[in-house]
C-alpha cells in the first residue's frame, strides 16, 4: 500500500500540554485514521537542532518524541497483517557543529531513551551514504545521507513547528537538514538552501509526519519566540503537511522555494483543495491561535538597525541570479547574535561598533577609527578607502561544481575555533579582517563576535563546558573506533533494504508522489 495515497490526508488535533500519555494517545489515533503501521527498520527523525534550557523552544520536545514512539509501538503491537517491526530508534544530528550526543542530554532525550527503551543514532557517528540523484533541476548528481535514514523502511519525521531566517519556515521538509552531517550539510548551505531541501526530499520520504507545534517558534530557528498554539499535525505527505502548516500562519506554500519546488517534482500537492483536512481543530481555528505570527525572515542590514553592528550586504555570485544569500552568512549572524544575548544580558553594551559586510558590496562603508570592519564570507568583496588606505578584497569563493561531497572536509567545533582564534589574533591591530568559509557557521560566527566583542563564550558557560567536552570526546572516540573496525565513514549507495533489496532515491521517490 501506498501511504502517501491521493488524496494526501493532514490532521489538526488539539493537545493541551506536553504530556507524553495524552500525546501517545492523540499520535495513535493519528495512525489509525491514515491507517498506517509501522514496519521492518523505523525510524523516527526530530528537530534537535540545539538543546538546554537556553534553547528550550528550539527543539522537538522528548516528552513529544516519547508519545511518538510509544504509539508507534502500539500500532506494530495491535493485531492485523503486515510486515513485522524489526527496529525502532530516533536519530538526529544536531546543528552549529556541537556533537549530537550534547543536544540529546541537554534536551533531556537522554531520560526519554531510557524511560522508553528506544534505540539512537547520532547521525555523526554513522557511516554516510552516497545516494545518486537523476532529476531535473539538482545541483548535484549525488549527495550524502547517514546510513540509518537510507536504510529506514518506515520513516517518521517529527520537526518542531518554527519560523527560520532562512527559509522563512522550518517544518517538515526543512527537517531534512539533519538527515546529513556537518561536511556534507554545509555544502550548498547558501544562497540556494532552498533547493538543497528539495533536493534532499529524494533520499527518503516519510511515511509518517507528527509536527510538535504545541508550543511553536517565531521569528528564528535557534533562538525563537514561544507561541503556544496548542497543536499537534500529524499527516501523510509532505509537502501536503508544510502547505497547512504555512496556511495556519498566513504563508503562501508557493512563496517558500523548498516546498514549491517539491510539489513541482510530484512529491505533493500544496493547493489546499486537494488535501484532506481533518482533527477536533479546524483550519480557521488554528489559524485563531497563530494569528500575527512572525517568520522572522528579515535583511541582515534591517536586523542590526539601532545596534553597534552596521551590516552591509551585496548580492552572492553573479551566476547564482539572486540578489541576496538568504541560506548564508547573513542569517547566520543573526542567529549568532541572539545566542550571545541570551548567554550575556550585556552582550549589545559590551559589543564595539563594528561593520560587517557580505556578498558582492558596492556601496561606502562608514567605518570611524577604531571601528572594525570584518568581511564575511568567501564571496564577499569590496573595493574603496578604509582610514584612508585603500582597501580591495577580492572573492574568494569556488563555483559549486568544484566542491565535490566525496572529498568534503569536515571542521568541527574547536578545530574551527583554532583557525578563528589565529585569524583574528593576526588581524588584532588591523582595520578590516576576513572570516573564510561558503557558508561561515554560526558557530564560527558566534565565536568571532565573542572574542572581538570581550562577551561571555557559550561553549565556555559553567553549565556546558563540561557537557560540551565530554560529548565532543566520546563522539571522536566511536568514529576512531569504527576506523579501527574498518568501517568506512562514506559508502557509495544505494543502501540495502529491510528486504535485501536496493532501492535508489527515485524509487524512494515514487512512493512520495500523488497519482
């Protein structure tokens, strides 16, 4: 049986508070009504993008995860014909390069896989799969997944429901970052995120979507505003899902790139008439509860209006035919900056004036003695007077067909930290320095500003210092483990299935599709 039948079915359902009986409940209910059940290898795929009590509204929720999967286990136990449950497990990998094993304990998964005896995956400690792509419209003709996803038969996907400062939204499609680790996620990380989401919709497609938007994020992704909307939307498609999903907050599905571009490809429809609503909450009550929602999708020189930091920005390469990298650097700042207030009440008064620029700039840059000037990016240039010196920088940046995934390097947490603490120690007596990388992180961002703004370091916190090293420790003590085992970090795919057989992205793909 097909599970992503014409027509796509999306259910709204009302749940009060993070109450994993109540949530397990709803979520089998859920199941039965799309008449699903789970199978062979599941696994379960939630928004762990950071975690702590900093973070708190920037994840799915454990207590979320936990009514998933024990409904999932209802479902598999409950009699009826099928296939058998091989496995369960939740996997993730977790954004801004601090290892996967640090976001579970800190969000309190840690307490939840014991609570619940379920299986992980840290996606960073798996070997990563090569999965070919033949479509039309792919910036690339193979990209990399960990192998848990591409050996899932049964795939849930359970993101939290958030604005983005990138993609205006992140719901389930945009979940589909955290299937890749840190090498090959950041590749294409730029101006063309949005199509890196499509593109990624071909290694797998869920059979299963539960959206965690009891209490919602607004205006970012890593930081966000909580709004309670009360909500859980489970469905059977995807794009079908995150069309709802943007109609609740007064979005056109068709304005975010990710989501028009999957239903194009045959992945799902986004005309609301040709999906089936149902659930105890209609689609104008929820849209009650979300009314004024904010997707945060702001230009970084209107973000940074009234503050020391005076951003700049110029288009990203001229063969990308746009004028701005939303899926780069500039949103990338912004996100750094929230983190660096939330961990330093004093980070806006500490912060010196300094400029930023990004991408292609044309334009003067009123920078006063003492003022830094700091060129972020690869792509970034810029030619005129500085002090009156005059000043050219030149792009550095690398056409994407030079930037192949089988060789991409991975930059973890403190060897970034390394090569940004040597680059701005040389740079400490200049006017302007440079902060390499396509895109440069927000981990690297946040790092920059901390040591040129004198603020509190996160990863330096009392509270996570400690956390933070003994996850980054044990994460490079397995994949050294599996080297010495012989288990290669990249394997060329497709992977095998639950029935031996191999199944390619486009076959993945046609179960995703509408007749």
């Amino acid at each position: 049986m097909n599970p992503n039948a014409t027509p796509p079915r999306v259910i709204l359902r009302h749940c009060a508070e993070y109450e994993p009986e109540a949530i397990r409940k709803i979520v089998a209910e859920g199941l039965e009504t799309l008449g699903l059940r789970p199978f062979g290898r599941t696994l379960v795929k939630p928004n762990v993008v950071s975690s702590g009590q900093m973070f708190k509204h920037a994840y799915t929720r454990p207590e979320f995860i936990e009514g998933v999967v024990r409904a999932l286990r209802d479902r598999a136990a409950a009699p009826g014909p099928g296939p058998a449950l091989d496995e369960l497990a939740v996997g993730e990998r977790c954004g801004i390069t601090i290892p996967t094993r640090y976001a579970f304990a800190g969000a309190g998964y840690d307490e939840m896989f014991k609570r619940v005896g379920v299986k992980h995956y840290c996606f960073e400690e798996e070997p990563q799969v090569e999965i070919p792509l033949t479509h039309a419209g792919r910036l690339r003709d193979y990209l990399y997944t960990s192998e848990p996803v591409a050996r899932a038969d049964f795939f849930v996907n359970c993101p939290k429901f958030k604005a983005h400062p990138w993609t205006t939204v992140t719901f389930s499609m945009k979940n589909y970052i955290g299937i890749q680790d840190d090498r090959h996620r950041l590749i294409d990380h730029d101006q063309r995120l949005d199509e890196k989401v499509a593109d990624l919709q071909y290694v797998v497609q869920p059979r299963f979507i539960a959206i965690d938007a009891i209490i919602a994020g607004e205006g970012r992704m890593l930081t966000p505003i909580p709004r309670s909307l009360n909500l859980i939307l489970m469905g059977n498609n995807q794009p079908a899902i995150d069309a709802v999903a943007c109609a609740i907050i007064g979005v056109d599905a068709r304005d975010v790139a990710h989501i028009r571009l999957a239903s194009d490809r045959g992945f799902g429809p986004i005309d609301l008439a040709k999906i089936e609503l149902s659930g105890d909450v209609t689609l104008e009550e929820a849209r009650a509860r979300a009314k004024g929602f904010k997707v945060g999708l702001v230009r970084v020189e209107k973000y940074f209006e009234g503050s020391k930091i005076t951003a700049y920005a110029g288009p990203p390469p001229d063969s990308e035919k746009t004028d701005y990298c939303w899926g780069g650097c500039p949103g990338a700042i912004e996100e750094a900056i929230e983190i660096l207030r939330l961990f330093d009440q004093q980070c806006d008064e500490k912060m010196p004036k300094m400029h930023v620029i990004f991408g292609d700039y044309r334009g003067p840059i009123d920078a006063k003695p003492g003022e830094k000037v700091i060129f972020i990016g690869d792509c970034a240039q810029w030619q005129g007077k500085l002090q009156g010196e005059d000043v050219k920088i030149s792009s550095l940046y690398q056409q994407r067909s030079t930037k192949d995934p089988r060789h991409a390097q991975g930059n973890d947490l403190y060897r970034r930290m390394v090569t940004i603490t040597a680059e701005l120690f040389q740079a400490r007596n200049d006017d302007y320095l440079r902060l390499k990388g396509c895109p440069v992180s927000v981990s690297a961002q946040v790092f920059s500003l901390c040591t040129l703004g004198g603020t509190k370091n996160p990863l330096f916190d009392k509270h996570e210092v400690v956390g933070v090293n003994k996850a980054y420790f044990e994460w490079k003590a397995v994949t050294a483990a599996n080297r010495l085992r012989g288990i290669p970090y990249q394997k060329v795919g497709p992977a095998r299935r639950g029935d031996g057989r191999p199944e390619l992205p486009t076959e993945t793909a046609e179960r995703g599709k509408t007749s």
